[in-house]
C-alpha cells in the first residue's frame, strides 16, 4: 500500500452517503460568481481528492488561492461540484468506497482549513442575528453536505450552530439554551425515519416556536419523512425553509404581542 494510503484509512470511519455526495452537488452558491469555475482545477482536485497523498488536495486549493480563485467559491461552488463527481462515479461503478470515504473527508477536511475565510470558524451564537440550528442525527454518516449548508448560512450573515451528533437529549438541551430560528435536519433516506421523528417530537415539546425542518435529497423525500416524522415543513429548498422559519417567527411574535397587550 502506498505511503500515506494507510495512515488515511481510518478516515474511512466517518463514511459517506452516495445520495449525498450527489445532492451537495446541487446545493445553491450564495453569491454570484465572478468567473466560471475551470475545469483544469476541477480535474485536479478530484484526482487529488482520490489520490493516495493525503496532502494532495489541499496542495490544490492553496494554489487555487494563489491563483485568486475565492474562498467562497472554493467551498460553495468548487467542493460541491467535487461531492457531486465522487456521487456519479460512485453510482458508476468507477470507484470504490474507500476512494469515495476518503474524497469525502478530504473535502470536508477543506472546508475546515478554508475557516474564517468561508464562514465555518465559530459556533457562537449571536443574539443580534437569527440563529439556526444545523445537524443531523446521531450515528448517520453524510454530513459534507450539512457542513456546506453551516458556512453557507453564516456567509449570509446568520449565526449557525452546527451538530453532526444530534440526539433528542442533545436537541431538548441546545433548545433550552438558546432560541433558535429554525432547526434545519438533513435526511438522505428514510432509514432515518425514526432517528427523525423523536427528534421532531423534541420541538413540539417547545410548543413549536422553533420549527424543525427536514431537508431531502428530493422534495418526495422530504415531504414522505415529514408526513412521517411530524416535522414542521420538508423541502429540498433551503431558500424556502428561511422563509418558512421567518414566517413562523412573525407568527410567535404577534401572538406573544397580542398576548401582552391583554
């Protein structure tokens, strides 16, 4: 095995998704680009990613950088569209799991060194902006794509909490703690079902002033787990699961102003 291959192969542990590496494809950059990405650092950091150097990859973005290509762009455009290659030839039969693992942590591995740069570098909440609460469920697997959507938020300008672990006794304890404008939880199967319910069940608790979200990788996805799950709204829109959290946030709002004005 070459040098580097081994030390990597307990990254393997963290695991992927292949519907996953292929919806984090889709995801919508938040800004417009100043120029289209390039297929030569395309090619390059999908070889990279897959490679056996494991510091390959990251040798790629630092000459992005150099380059000008943005920050931004690296982690909303160029990492997406990595996730989504991986997917495809996943599916494709190209490559095996234990490239597609380790393409996937390298990529994520990226989004962390990129930091303060992109967006991804605290989980302070800020009570001066809305904050969201970001996750998945304790013991599943594809969180690239939850990790994109966390410094895609914080690029707008919200305050992010981001959990990779979440369990009912962990959501009912970050509910009690702050107030959030909405949970966002992503779903890539309905082997999730359950883990999902009890963990919408946790926001009724709070007498659903915080709506929990499910996004799906297919809005018929979304919509079967929150008819199942008793979420408040699906989507595979995050532009709409906002807008439905401000929505239901001026609805608290009114009601607890009507209620003082008695």
């Amino acid at each position: 095995m070459p040098d580097g291959q081994q030390s990597d192969c307990h990254e393997t542990s963290v695991g992927v998704s292949r519907v996953a590496l292929q919806v984090l494809g889709r995801l919508k950059p938040t800004f417009e680009s100043v120029r289209p990405m390039m297929e030569t650092y395309l090619s390059q950091m999908y070889d990279a990613a897959c490679a056996p150097d494991r510091a390959a990859l990251g040798e790629v973005v630092r000459a992005m950088r150099k380059a000008r290509v943005s920050p931004v762009q690296i982690a909303e455009e160029y990492v997406p569209a990595i996730a989504r290659r991986l997917g495809d030839a996943w599916v494709d039969d190209r490559i095996g799991f234990l490239q597609v693992s380790l393409g996937s942590v390298r990529l994520q591995a990226v989004l962390r060194d990129l930091g303060r740069d992109w967006g991804l570098s605290t989980q302070e909440i800020d009570s001066d902006r809305p904050s969201y609460l970001v996750g998945v469920p304790a013991g599943f697997q594809h969180t690239l794509g939850v990790t994109v959507l966390a410094g895609q938020l914080r690029h707008r300008g919200f305050s992010v909490h981001l959990r990779l672990d979440l369990t009912p006794d962990i959501l009912r304890q970050e509910l009690e703690r702050c107030i959030f404008r909405g949970v966002l939880l992503s779903a890539y199967g309905i082997q999730e079902l359950e883990s999902l319910r009890q963990l919408a069940l946790v926001g009724s608790e709070f007498g659903r002033r915080t709506p929990v979200i499910i996004g799906g990788n297919s809005l018929e996805l979304a919509e079967t787990l929150s008819q199942r799950t008793a979420a408040d709204f699906a989507t595979c829109d995050v532009g709409e699961a906002l807008a439905f959290c401000d929505r239901r946030h001026a609805e608290v709002r009114s009601r607890h102003s009507e209620h003082k004005a008695r």
